[in-house]
C-alpha cells in the first residue's frame, strides 16, 4: 500500500530574528503522522503567502526561496523512494532519519540473541539448568536457518519483525523442521523472550506478538499400573547393572522425583519429618521448587541397599545413578523383559508416582502438587484428567454389568 505522505510550509511568528525576520518551517506528515523540521530560511511575515504556502512575488528572494523549498520537499519523496528501492518500511521515523540526515544504527536480531544464550551460560549452575541453555541455542539455531530459508539473509533488524515474521517462522518449524504443535510452541516462546527484551530496552515500539495466539495441547502421558510397577521390582534380572537401573526407576516411582533429582539426592537430603519418619528434603533443579516427600517402604529400603555402594561413597550421592542416556537405554531393555508395551523412560516414574501411587490411593492433589514441587496445582490436575478416563472406563463396565442386569429381569418377567 503506498503511504501517503504531504508537505506543509509555514511560518512561525512567535520566533522572530533581529531583524524581524520569521523562519520557514517544513510539517511532514506520513499517514497521519508527523514532524516539524526548520528550512533555514528567514522572511518578513508580510513577504508570506498562507494560501499558496511560499513567499509572494517574482523577486529574486522569492523565486530562490521557494526554489529551495522545492528543493526540500524533493528530498522528502527521494528519501521515500530510497526507502521502498532498499526494501525499508516507510514510517514517520524512516522518513525522518532519511531527511534530517540522521540514520538509525540497526540493531539485529542474532547479536541480541548470541548475548542472552551468554548470559544464561554463565548462569548455569546458579540460575539455569544445562538443559536450558541447550534449547535456546537450538532455538537460536532454528532462528538463523528460517532467516536463510524464508529471507535469503543472515540475520535482520530488529525493527523488521512483525506479525508476518511470527506466523512464518511457525509455519517453518511445523513444515521444515517437523516439529510437533508443542515443540514448535516452545521454540516461538524461547523467540518471544528475545522479542520482549527487545522491548523492555526500548529498541521496538510494537509487539509483533500483539495478536498472535498459540496453544499447547495436553499429551496423554504414560504411566505404569500396580500391577506393573510390582512386575518391574519383584523381578531379578541377571545382570548386576540392570537392578540397579531397576531399583533407580522403582525409588523414583515412589518418591515422584526426576532424573535430574534422584541424581542429585545425597543424605543430608534425608531428615526427620514432621510425623517423625524419614523425608526427603529437595528443590527441583528444574523450577528451583522446594519438594519435602515423607519415605515410603520401598524407596527407603532401596537407600539402605545402596548405603555401601562406592559411587555413594565416592560421590557423596544417595543412589548410584547412571547417565540419563543409559537409564533409559536399559530401561527399554527392563520393559522388554517384564513384557510392558510402554516406552518406558525415566521420567514414567513421576507420572507413575503421580497417579497409580498418590493420587489412585486417595492422596489429595494439594498434596501430591507440593511433593512433586508443582509451582501451579493446574499442573498436577493433569494428572487428575489422566484418572477421570479411568473413572469412566470402569463406570463403563458398572453400566454393562446393571444394563445385563436389568435384561435378566425382563427375561425373567416375559416368562
């Protein structure tokens, strides 16, 4: 759409010179918007035609001053010119720089992003787990490939993000890069984050966010029934390596706790509760969450088991955890074995620990949201949905079993 753009010449009476003199003002407007800028020209007010919006007369003052002003409000439509031919939005402020000579330094987007992965890298540790530092350099990564695939360009000002940019990249990662809704939404959320600094240092003036809307959509997660979760502990496998991994997953299934927890676990961990047993006093590395859960038989068993083993002992750890990666490569192997047809990974354990053990059994959700160090319950109340279906699943068989009963007494009445 063409902008429209007017010039206006006037005088300003209030600011006269020495000699009586007024200047010459330029107004530039650009839809609507608009700025004042001086000619650097002087004329005696009565010299000034307002109608015609230069000075009166055929002197030679006049026909080199309004020359000038021509000279001036053909600059104007050069500089909108530039701007289209350079493929540069067309604003009050674009128009503004190109006229008064001043032009903005650019600030682009990948410098802005490279130092917020920086600093997260020096706060990892303290503030940031590695995990998050690996997927904003992997939201980086996509970001700098979309630039490429969508604009032929290494990076872009910052000021040439909007709506359009938004929708793009989404659509990028949905069709090119094959990520699914959730991953896809996280990774525009991770872009979000370098937008709203952006704005919060006053480098953009709108949001290119304003009327986007995204959602992530709820994942049915897995989790092991009873009878599998006692499947997986009461069996013996042949090597020493895969109990452990079995011991690992099951004290997890029982405490609710993360792999990166359970990792973390050493026994000044483990104090007296409030009812006098043994609790496990943690934060969750991911959300720095406390977490106070009372020991259960099974888990505190396992701490015993494993009291004298030299990774305990040589790591000041509670439990000798392996490596995520192999936790969950034997734990694929422990699934084949006690014929589970899940994907069994380490992170089931806290689903598990979140309804088969805590919620199936009557346990409050206000609790199990504090020992699984929920920072909002609505998390936890996905776990609640998880067992509505198992509520309906076993009213569907009460609804058979009354709906056969009430065809036995028809039956019975007919004869």
């Amino acid at each position: 759409m063409q902008n429209k753009i007017s010039i206006l010449y006037y005088i300003k009476r209030t600011k006269p010179n020495s000699n009586g003199q007024v200047p010459i003002y330029s107004r530039i407007t650009v839809d609507g918007k608009r700025f004042e800028i001086s000619a650097n020209r002087f004329i005696e007010p009565s010299k000034w035609s307002s109608e015609a919006n230069k000075m009166k007369g055929q002197s030679e003052e006049a026909r080199s001053i309004n020359s000038y002003l021509d000279i001036l409000k053909g600059k104007v439509y050069d500089a909108q010119k530039e701007l289209i031919h350079n493929n540069t939005p067309v604003n009050i402020d674009t128009i503004k720089n190109k006229v008064i000579g001043v032009e903005q330094r650019a600030r682009m987007l990948v410098p802005i992003f490279q130092e917020h992965n920086n600093k997260i890298e020096i706060l990892v540790g303290q503030e940031f787990a590695p995990g998050t530092l690996e997927r904003y350099k992997t939201s980086m990564k996509h970001t700098i490939e979309f630039l490429q695939w969508k604009y032929s360009v290494s990076d872009i000002d910052i000021k040439d993000i909007d709506h359009s940019f938004i929708t793009e990249y989404e659509f990028y990662l949905r069709s090119v890069r094959k990520c699914a809704n959730n991953t896809a939404v996280k990774y525009i959320k991770n872009f979000k984050k370098i937008i709203k600094i952006c704005i919060s240092n006053g480098w953009l003036d709108k949001d290119p966010f304003a009327n986007y809307k995204s959602k992530i959509r709820e994942v049915e997660r897995d989790y092991l029934t009873q009878e599998e979760v006692q499947d997986i502990y009461s069996k013996v496998f042949a090597t020493e390596r895969l109990n452990q991994v079995k011991d690992i997953f099951v004290f997890s299934c029982f405490t609710g706790l993360a792999y990166i927890d359970v990792k973390n676990l050493t026994v000044s961990n483990i104090s007296m509760g409030i009812d006098g047993g043994k609790w496990i006093f943690t934060h969750r590395q991911k959300t720095e969450t406390a977490s106070r859960i009372p020991l259960l038989p099974i888990p505190e068993e396992l701490i015993l088991k494993y009291a004298n083993h030299p990774q305990c002992i040589n790591e000041d750890k509670l439990l000798p955890v392996l490596s995520n990666q192999k936790m969950n490569s034997y734990l694929k192997e422990i699934a084949d074995v006690c014929s589970i047809k899940k994907d069994l990974t380490f992170h089931i354990a806290r689903h598990t620990f979140a309804t088969t053990v805590t919620l199936t059994n009557g346990v409050s959700i206000e609790s199990v949201s504090k020992m699984l160090g929920h920072k909002n319950i609505r998390t936890t109340q996905h776990y609640a949905k998880i067992l509505d279906k198992k509520v309906s699943e076993d009213m569907m068989v009460l609804r058979n079993k009354m709906s056969n009963l009430n065809n036995d007494k028809i039956i019975k009445k007919t004869n």
